[in-house]
C-alpha cells in the first residue's frame, strides 16, 4: 500500500478538509506551509494546526515543497488563493486536495485545469458525494431503478446563522466588513467564505448541491436562469451578495434540474438543515433525505445547539480520499476532478449573472 | 332579478362528482350558517331545475358548464362558491365575474389546495409572522394522470398565498414524454426578491402520487413532505410506505369560510382575484415555454 506525505498549503477555516485527509491511513500530514507575506491571522491559523498535528509550520511554500518530500498538497485557504496554491502544487508534480469554492474567478480556475492538466497530477475538490445517503442514491440510480433521469432537483440549506440578522443595521452604523465579519466567524465554523472578496452562498457552498447533481446524472449544465436575494443576514446586504437563491437548470441530453440554496439561520430546522434531493425517471421518482441514516438523541440538559438528530454511518472523508489514492494508483478520475470542479464554478457564475439580468444564461463550457 | 335577503341560514346546494359529495355528506352537521339537508346533484343542469329550493351553491370539480349556469343562478342571486380548478380560462372568469357583478349574491372562487390542514398550517405560521418574510416557496408535484393545467393552477395560487402577491417574472420550461408523461418547471420571482420553484410531473409511474412543499421566510421554515408523513405497511415481504388520504376537513374549511362571507356579508363580495392571478401566472409560463425568455 502506498503512501503519501502531505503539505497543508494554508489553512484558514476549519480544518475539516486537512483533518478528512489524515483520516486515511495512506495519508500523513507532514507539514504546514504558507507565504511568508500573509498577515498575522493567517499564520496564526497555520500554526495552529501544525501544532495540532505536531509538524512544522514553514513560512515559504516551495521550500516546503522541497524539504519535506510531499506528494500531496491539502490547499484550504481564502477562496482568492485556492487556485494559486493549487497551480504552484500542480507546477510542484504534486497530487492536490482542494476546498471549496474552486475559485472566485473563473478565469482562476481555467489556469488550474491547464496547470493539473499539463502535469499530470490529480485534483479533488473537497466534497459530500460519499454521504450514505448519496452514495445510495446513485447505487438506485445506476441500478435503474427509475430508468433514464428526466428531472432532479436540489434543496440545499444550511440552518446556520451569520451575524445579525437583515435590517438590524442602525442608520449610522457602517457596513459590515466581510473580511473582518469572516475571521471573527471562525469561532463557530461558519467561515467558509473567508478572504478579501465577498461571496454568496450559492458561490460558497453551490458545489455541494452541483457536485451531487453531477454525480447522478454525469449531464452538463448548458443554461441556468437564477434569482437571488440578500434575504436573512446584515453581511449579506451590505457586502451585495446572497444568502437564498434559486437556480433552473437546463442540462445535456434534455434533462431539467434546479437548485434551492440558502444560510437560512439556526431557527430554520432543527438540525443542520433541509437538504434533499428529488429524481424524476422514465419509470419512476426518488426521494432522497442527506441527512438519513439518522439517530435520534435527546436527553436533559441537552444544549440548545446540539443537534437532536445524529447522522450516522458517515464516512464521506475516508471514501474520497480511498478515492483519491484509487485515482493516483490507477489512472481512474477523482469523484469531483478539475473539470467538473471548473464547469461547476461556470455553473455558479452564470447564475449569478442571470439573477443580476434577469435573463437565461448560457454556461461557459471553456 | 328577485332580491336576496341573506338569510341567517342558508339552504345550500351541492353540485359535482361523488367523491366530493360524499366528503360534503360527511360535514353536513359540522357546517354553521346552514339549513339541512343539503340538495345533491350531480350536474349543474339538473340543480338549476330546482333552483328555488337553494339559496347558495357548492360547485365541485366534474359539474358541468359553469359559466352558462352561473348566468342562471347570478340573475337568481343565488351565492355561488366554485372549486376554482374548474376554470381554466381569463375568459371564463371575467364572464363569471362580470355576471355576478351585476347580482346582489357573493361569488367566491378559491383553489382547495389553500385549505388543507398542513396548507392552513403553514399559511396561519405566516400571518401570525412567525416564519417573517417569506422569501422562497418550493413545491413538487409528482402524479400520474391529474389534469396538469388544474393542478398547476392551483400550485401557482398556493405559491401566490404566501407571497400574498403576483409573480414579477415567469421562467418556465416543460418537457413531453409521449401523450401521457410530462414534466414543467416554473421559476418565478416575486416583489422584494421574493422566489418560487414549482415542479409538476406526470407520468404512469407516479402511481399515488407524490407531494412536498416549504416555505423559507427571514425568520423560520415550514416543511411539508410526503416523504415525512408516509407510514409503512408491511405485508406480503414487501414493505410499501403510504399516506393518508385528504380527510374532509379540507371542504369544510373552504365551505365554511364561504358561508361564512355570505353571512356576515364581508366584502368583496364578488372574489376571482386569486384565481384570475393564477390563470395570468399560468398563462405567462406558457409565453416563456413558447418564447423560451423571461416572461413579465
């Protein structure tokens, strides 16, 4: 069996995406690095999970690259550098790991997909495909148990909230900072749009849906008619950019798909959120809930955050990255390669688009 | 024209297929405003033959040519609450309202959906403001043979309830799988930013059919599915999951609210505006299938 040392190339949010990697056993967290020139906070947040693994925390990317004998590079920063780290890992022969969103820019994620391309390594965009529930989902699907797809659809939302809710800005109060709103968020996980630029929720967590929606149809989105809102919270409305959108999708070989997405606050659901997939065939439908199986829990004393129902038999990190070795072995494609991680940000900016126009968009297939 | 008096009760008269009359027998005596019986007919026609002996009809779905026996019972003054899924027409209904405009009896026209228990639920949780501003309404309908264009009209009207609006634009796209399978998106967008999918399929294989619904709002969510609802039944090795049918509680909300308009005499008396909404909605998703644009 082989194995693969890794290099966590900056990690600024949760550290699910580094902690699901050293989840398998062929793979080993080895160091930390980052660019020097990052501010404190940054390095702050690096040297915490160096500290936490017990490696290094090397403040020069390619010399750790160099020194370490990595194969691997774990890139989870601000979504403005995911593609840079990833291209220099790409440049470095290095098999790389990505969290999400892709990129910011589109034109961000066309220069990885060169870069992964030309030197021949492979890519995985963290992601939730080997969830029970999708994983059975597609096992129906494959079976044919509603024959060809005609239809799917998604509901995504995450009953979390972030900051104040909208309309709760007094009238001398200034905007909220997004990058400042984001790193005081990282006590509570809820950073995932961390970074300078300001991004909605369908930018921020659309690959998830997408990536599901992909993977049981392997169909590409070919136009999208979206609509938006700043809906539930103040850093939402004053950064312009989403908190609840809807998306129509109009996909190859004439399939209709949709996407209902939201930060839809903690009063919402009570557990993470309602996310469920609805699948329409020539012979049949399917119902499929994320979230089953599930145990229910409750007990005195119970807090008030902790969720009553418990997934169970998940094993999403440990699969893509059997998935990721799989590919490195084999030759075989990554569950959520460069490609679709690409056609999926074509995906996402064309909805947005839309729902600034109020127009059908056709999708960037580069 | 004869003057109406609206009586303190009403004698009432019930027109359409057996399965709602049957549900309508069933609520007789739970009913308040009402002289029993009620009169049972099957088809418009034969009810305006005894059109003296009624005050106020019910006309439920299969009764006939509503809008040449609302003409008859307009001139008699006779109350009048039509299912709104049997119209299907702008025109229909502008006849319908222009006739009863020139009567002195109420004229209601409402969607059923509106008033199932988990639909009154829902509908209430946003009056009473708990769920805060509504901002997305997600509904799908999967059936096997339900009149498609009756069934959306009344998925447009519950989507319009919440949102307590008109759409502002209309996107939609349908799909046709030979004559008796099809499925038909709606994407709509309602003042301040509010939005709508509605998934309607049809198809054979639907079998009893399949039916969802949530409300997202600023400050909670409303979940309504099926998929939750269903209990199992095992038998035979197989396990089969299934749903309670809609219990006549529905038709004695929708009758009882109309009886009690004509009673208490509320205004408008004469009320197409949900169901004229939802026939424009429709009509604008039609223009966008064919146009393949944004309607407006």
């Amino acid at each position: 069996m082989n194995s693969y040392r890794c290099a966590v190339l900056s990690i600024v949010k949760h550290a699910y995406v580094p902690r699901g990697v050293a989840s398998h056993p062929q793979f080993e967290l080895v160091v930390v690095a980052d660019d020097a020139a990052q501010p404190d906070w940054v390095h702050e947040r690096n040297q915490r999970l160096a500290d936490e693994f017990d490696i290094p925390y090397v403040k020069d990317v390619e010399r750790a690259v160099s020194e370490y004998n990595v194969q691997v590079a774990v890139v989870s920063s601000e979504a403005e550098r995911h593609c840079d780290l990833s291209v220099r890992a790409a440049e470095a022969g290095l098999h790389i790991v990505q969290d999400k969103p892709m990129s910011d820019r589109l034109s961000e994620c066309d220069r990885l997909v060169e870069a992964v391309e030309r030197n021949g390594v492979k890519f995985v965009m963290w992601n939730r495909n080997f969830l029970p529930a999708l994983v059975h989902a597609r096992q129906l699907v494959e079976a044919g148990e509603i024959g060809d797809i005609r239809a799917i659809h998604c509901d995504f939302y995450f009953a979390k909230d972030c900051g104040p809710p909208v309309g709760s800005r007094g009238p001398d109060d200034p905007p909220i900072n997004w990058l400042e709103h984001q790193i005081a968020a990282h006590v509570d996980g809820s950073d995932g749009g961390v970074g300078r630029e300001p991004m909605g929720e369908l930018k921020i967590e659309g690959i998830y849906p997408l990536a599901y929606i992909h993977s049981l149809t392997g169909a590409a989105v070919k136009r999208v008619f979206a609509r938006t809102a700043s809906h539930f919270h103040q850093v939402h409305a004053d950064n312009n950019v989403d908190d609840l959108a809807t998306v129509t999708l109009e996909m190859a070989g004439g399939i209709v798909g949709t996407l209902a997405i939201g930060r839809i606050g903690a009063s919402s659901h009570p557990d993470i959120g309602e996310i469920k997939l609805h699948l329409t065939g020539d012979k049949g439908g399917l119902v499929i809930s994320e979230a089953r199986p599930e145990v229910g829990i409750y007990y005195r004393g119970q807090p008030p955050h902790e969720f009553r129902h418990q997934r169970i038999a998940v094993d999403n990190d440990f699969l893509i990255m059997e998935d990721f070795a799989r590919a490195i072995e084999t030759g075989s494609e990554t569950v959520l390669d460069v490609r679709t991680g690409r056609a999926i940000a074509a995906t996402v900016e064309a909805a947005l688009l839309s729902a600034r126009t109020n127009e059908v968009v056709n999708v960037n297939s580069a | 024209m004869t003057t109406t008096q609206t009586p303190a009760s009403l004698r009432l008269a019930v027109v359409g297929n057996d399965q709602d009359r049957n549900a309508m027998s069933h609520i007789e005596n739970r009913l308040s405003g009402l002289v029993a019986p009620m009169l049972q007919f099957e088809w418009l026609d034969d009810l305006l033959a005894e059109i003296d002996s009624f005050d106020a009809v019910v006309a439920l779905p299969d009764s006939g040519n509503a809008s040449s026996a609302a003409e008859t019972l307009a001139a008699s003054d006779k109350h009048l609450l039509i299912e709104a899924s049997i119209l299907t027409s702008v025109d229909e209904v502008s006849h319908l309202r222009s006739v009863y405009e020139q009567s002195k009896a109420t004229l209601v026209a409402s969607y059923r959906l509106r008033y199932q228990a988990a639909s009154k639920a829902v509908l209430a949780s946003l009056d009473n403001k708990k769920l805060g501003r509504p901002g997305l309404v997600r509904i799908h309908a999967w059936s096997p043979s339900h009149p498609a264009d009756e069934q959306l009209l009344s998925l447009i009207d519950l989507a319009c309830s919440v949102f307590q609006s008109a759409p502002e634009t209309v996107w939609a796209i349908q799909k046709i799988f030979g004559q008796a399978s099809r499925c038909m998106n709606l994407h709509m967008g309602f003042p301040q930013n509010g939005m709508a999918l509605i998934d309607v399929s049809i198809g054979d294989s639907f079998g009893a059919g399949y039916f969802t619904w949530s409300v997202i709002g600023s400050d909670g969510a409303a979940y309504i599915d099926d998929h939750h609802d269903m209990q199992l039944l095992i038998r035979d090795s197989q396990r089969r999951a299934i749903t309670a049918p809609d219990t006549s509680l529905s038709i004695l909300s929708q009758v009882q609210e109309f009886l009690d308009r004509v009673t208490s005499r509320r205004e408008p008396r004469v009320d197409t505006s949900d169901l004229e909404v939802a026939l424009n909605v429709a009509a604008s998703a039609m223009q966008s299938i064919t146009t393949e644009a944004v309607a407006s």
